[in-house]
C-alpha cells in the first residue's frame, strides 16, 4: 500500500503510534479494512464498519465513565456508529455527548488512543458483525452526568476499580494505555 493510499485511507480516523504487538495487529487490521471496504464508515454489518469511541476521563483523570449498554449489558466506554461520516474522531466526540449528558468535554490529543476490533453478537435485526472501534481520550470539564435511553446506567469508575466493572480486555486496557501515556511514554 502506498504512503498517499494509506493517507487517504485513514484520513477519517487520525494519527496512531502503535506501542506494542497488539496494537501493530489492529492498526494493520483496521488500515486493512478501511483500503478494502468503500462503506468501511457506514453502518453495513455484512462488512462490519468502523465505530468511535470516548474514554472520558474525570477532571482529575482518576476515574473514567463507563456506561452500562442497554443492549449489550456491559459496562463500556460511550461511543458509536459512523453512520456514513467518514471522521472516526468526531463520532467519538459527539457520542460522548450525547450518551453523558455532560456540557463540555476535551480531546487530550489528537491522536488515536486505542483500536479494538471486536464481534457484535448477532440480534433480531442483524448478524455478528465487527466493530473496527477507534478510541481517543477526552476529559470531562463541565456538566452533570445524565444517561441516555441506550444505556441503563453511566457511572464515574476509579481506574483502581475498572476490573469491578468489566473484564473485557478492550476495557481494561485503558490502565495500561494511560499509565503508559502519563509516564511519558507515549
């Protein structure tokens, strides 16, 4: 794949300095993905789609808000569907508002945070498809907490506490992520 092609490609969905094996694996995945498929953005589970998604940090950045997922019934970080809006980070951005409730959130930086390709399970009204989920890290500034009718509850978790609330590793793997980003390493 050509550098211009690969540009291209990810221009919906940023910047990403993979740390380790894993996250080589599913940005080569993704990059794969998105090369391939001209609905990549668009919510086709017989191709799977990318989603975004928000870790959001407490203003303290000692607790991350979690949302108890209606559907799903587990506890994840908010975000969404592309819905055909070739820009990973702002869906990222707008579903953190609209499944927090909160008046004004941060981008700590401008580069992905975190990929996770995962199975949605099928339902009633389509297959098991992937989600080709792009993560970034925002903050909480201002606003009250307010859950939206796709979930059953939201909930500020101290990071000590995370693996109370999900054993999932593309949950659990923003304490690495973080500790390693406050350590200065990237």
């Amino acid at each position: 794949m050509t550098t211009d092609h690969l540009t291209d490609t990810c221009a919906g969905i940023g910047n990403f300095a993979p740390q380790d094996e894993r996250d080589r694996a599913m940005w080569q995945r993704l990059t794969a993905f998105c090369a391939r498929e001209p609905k990549a953005f668009d919510r086709d589970p017989a191709t799977g789609h990318v989603t975004g998604s928000a870790f959001v940090m407490s203003p303290d950045m000692t607790a991350v808000l979690l949302t108890h997922h209606a559907k799903l019934d587990r506890w994840l970080q908010l975000g969404g569907h592309c819905d055909g809006v070739a820009d990973a980070r702002f869906t990222a951005q707008k579903e953190a508002y609209e499944e927090s409730g909160l008046a004004r959130i941060s981008l700590l930086s401008d580069h992905v945070f975190d990929i996770d390709i995962h199975e949605i399970p099928a339902s009633n009204r389509e297959a098991a498809h992937l989600h080709y989920d792009v993560r970034y890290l925002f903050r909480a500034e201002a606003g009250d907490i307010r859950a939206s009718a796709e979930s059953k509850a939201l909930a500020w978790v101290p990071l000590a506490e995370l693996a109370q609330y999900s054993q999932a590793e593309s949950v659990l793997i923003l304490q690495e992520k973080l500790a390693r980003l406050q350590s200065g390493g990237a």
